[in-house]
C-alpha cells in the first residue's frame, strides 16, 4: 500500500465514458484495493449494457460492491444508499483494503463520503407536487427548480419526475434553494478524490461510440426482458439514460433510430451537466485522460500518495 492511502477512501469521479472505471480498477490493482459503485443506475440487477457495467473479465479479478443490488422496480434513494455505502467501505477498510468509490453520480459520491445530512419530508407538499408531476409533466416543474435553483436544475435530468419534486419539496421547507441544503465541501470522511477529464469533442464521440457499442451488444434484447421484470414501474430505473428512450421504442412511439440518436444527445446533456456537478468541488484533483492509461495511472497514483489532495492538476 502505497503511502497516504492508509484511512482514506479514494474516489474516481468524472462525466459519463470518461473512463472512471477501468482507472478505479487499475488503481485497485495497484494499491490492494477494491472497488465501491457510485453509479445510481448500476445499482440496478439487469441494467448492464444501458449502464455500461464491466464485465466479470474487466474487473480483473478486483472485488465489486454496491452492483446489482436493487430490483429495478425500486425507487433510488441517496439516504438508502448512503447507508449501503457506509457500511461497505467501513468493511473494505476493517479488513486492511483500500475503498476504491467510483462512478459519476454526484450526490451518490458526496452521500458515501459523509457529505450529506437529509432534509425531512413534508407529506401534504409531497403529495400536491406529486399531483402536478402527474398532471404537467416533469419538464414544467424542472422549468419551476430552473427559475429557483438553476444549480440544482443542472444537476437532474428534466425527465426524474422523482428528484424533481424532491427539490422542490426541500425548496419549500427550507425556504432556500435546494443546493443550498448541501453541507460545505469539507472532508466529512478522509478522501482523495480524483476526477478524469476528457476534452469536450473527445467525450462526445466516445459517447457516441458506447451507444453504438450498446445496440450492437444486445440493448433492445435487455430492456425487452427488464420491460418483463417491471421496468416501466420503476420510478428510477425507467428514467435512465438509453432505457427511457427504448421503453418508448418498444411502446412504438420511436423508431430504433429516433431511440438511438435521442439516447447520444440525452447523454451528451447529461454529461456537461455532470463535469459542472463535479467542477463545482474543489477537494478534487483533475487529471487529463487523453495523453494514456499507463501515463494517466502514474498521475493517479501520484495524486494518492501526496499528503494533501485538491489541487488542479493537467
């Protein structure tokens, strides 16, 4: 174990298909690691093409937690996993292991570090948002979080009808923006945290590239059998990227090639809207992934063993 590893968790952070992954598995290699999903979708059984989990080979061996842990008629919750979270990485740590937390879900990464305290709930403005949810739309009321909370509005997707109402909830019992309910960036739990940055056109055709990959391994053949599962009853899992667009594929709103190219340019927006997420932290160190793994691998190692992590590095 390398030296400043010992107590910390390491979090591998950054947009979608910047290649937070193969990293956190290289570094697991490396450091005696094992490796703590943060992606809110990979949590789900079944959801593996769509989410872009890694294969039993590209794992290499490196144990995997928090994959393949909800039915995907469950609805996500932060709390729920923050609990999940705090339980798997103090283990992987009690038994001399370094916690490898990684994915590109914000506010999964800052729950797992000890970020986050819950707002309660406010049962009777739950059920009236729930209501106009259903009545309007979840573009009408991510236009209304816009107008209140353009953070917070950057950060959900328009169609999470679910995180949505949540925010507009903690905006009416807090009486100030959703964002602003979220602790100050401070190590709650130690942690160095590494983010990949990819530029701009390079991550737009790499996304491009994995949807393609996506529908070329088997995707309609996996959303038909989750559609089976009880996809479209779940909040959460139904609203993912590339999922959201087959379900209405198969419904036959869309043709294959609407659902394709509607599922690279959702994941493009959703990509920037990750980077301004992630950007926001200053705790993180940034590490340009284009110049190779072996070269990035040294940088991210480097990043580890230093005594004080945050700085901006090229």
């Amino acid at each position: 174990m390398m030296d400043g590893t010992p107590g910390r968790v390491i979090a591998v952070v950054g947009p979608t298909a910047a290649g937070k992954s193969a990293l956190a598995v290289r570094l697991a290699l490396e450091l005696g690691g094992e490796v703590i999903n943060a992606d809110s979708m990979q949590l789900y059984r079944g959801m593996d093409i769509g989410t872009a989990k890694l294969t039993a080979d590209e794992r290499r061996g490196v144990p995997h937690h928090l994959l393949d842990v909800w039915d995907v008629r469950q609805t996500a919750n932060v709390a729920d996993y923050q609990r999940l979270a705090d339980a798997v990485i103090g283990d992987v740590a009690a038994r001399g292991r370094v916690p490898i937390l990684t994915g590109g879900s914000g506010l999964y990464i800052r729950g797992a570090l000890g970020d986050l305290n819950f707002p309660g709930t406010d049962p009777a403005a739950r059920e009236r948002l729930e209501a106009e949810l259903a009545a309007l739309g979840p573009a009408a009321l991510h236009e209304r979080l816009a107008g209140l909370d353009p953070a917070a509005a950057a950060s959900i997707l328009p169609s999470n009808g679910r995180r949505i109402v949540r925010a507009l909830e903690v905006i009416g019992l807090s009486g100030g923006p959703f964002t602003a309910t979220l602790p100050a960036y401070e190590r709650s739990r130690p942690a160095v945290q590494i983010g990949v940055r990819v530029p701009r056109a390079e991550l737009d055709r790499r996304i491009a590239v994995r949807v393609e990959q996506m529908w070329a391994a088997g995707f309609e053949r996996e959303v038909r059998a989750l559609a089976r599962a009880g996809l479209r009853d779940g909040r959460t899992a139904s609203r993912a990227l590339g999922y959201a667009q087959m379900l209405r594929h198969l419904a036959g709103e869309w043709t294959p090639e609407q659902a394709h190219g509607e599922t690279v340019r959702a994941t493009k927006r959703f990509a920037r809207r990750q980077d301004s997420w992630f950007r926001r932290d200053p705790r993180i160190t940034w590490l340009d992934a284009g110049a190779g793994e072996d070269d990035l691998l040294g940088r991210a190692l480097g990043v580890v063993s230093a005594p004080v992590a945050g700085s901006v590095a090229g």
